[in-house]
C-alpha cells in the first residue's frame, strides 16, 4: 500500500534541512504510521536526494508524525540550484513511500 492513500503530508525548509509532516485521514490509521514509516525507512527513500539524517516526532493528539531531514535541499534556497528549492515537492515523493 502506498502512504496516500490513508494519509496527506505538508512539508516546510529552514536551510539545508527540510520537515515533512505525515498526516493519517483516519484516527486508526494512526498506529499504522507509526509502525511503517520509521525514521531508517525514510532516510533510505530520501538518501537519493541527499538526506543524511531524518529524526521523528510523533503528535498522536492530531494523528501525525514530523520528520526532520538533513541536507535535502541542496544547501538551501540561497545555495540551491534545484528548481524546488523549499522542497514543496518533497511531499509527494513521501506520500509514494509504499508501507
């Protein structure tokens, strides 16, 4: 099963790091996310984009978890030569995680 289709993620950056929010449509599905998107899983999904860290945080009150990726976007949006320099995108390449 892929990631969308029992969650919605919203990313943000600050620097060279980027934060990707995991979000689970149903209060249920919650513990499925806990159990299948962990931290080394997602490291290796992002390692081809450069990720080198991830580190999450769990917010069971809204059902959802927050990964910290480091060195994601390219050395940042003043440094970046990538056309997504906040890492909008990298949304969608979670949300194909498949769990």
């Amino acid at each position: 099963m892929k990631l969308y289709e029992i969650a919605h993620s919203r990313t943000g950056d600050k620097g060279n790091v980027s934060t990707i929010s995991v979000i689970a449509y149903k209060e249920e599905d919650y513990k499925r996310l806990k159990d299948g998107v962990t931290p080394e899983k997602v490291l290796e999904w992002f390692r081809p984009v450069g990720a080198t860290k991830v580190d999450r945080y769990e917010v069971p009150s809204i059902g959802a978890l927050n990964f910290v990726l480091a060195n994601t976007l390219g050395g940042g949006v003043t440094c970046s030569l990538a056309l997504d320099t906040h890492g909008k995108s990298l949304s969608g390449l979670m949300l194909e995680l498949d769990i």
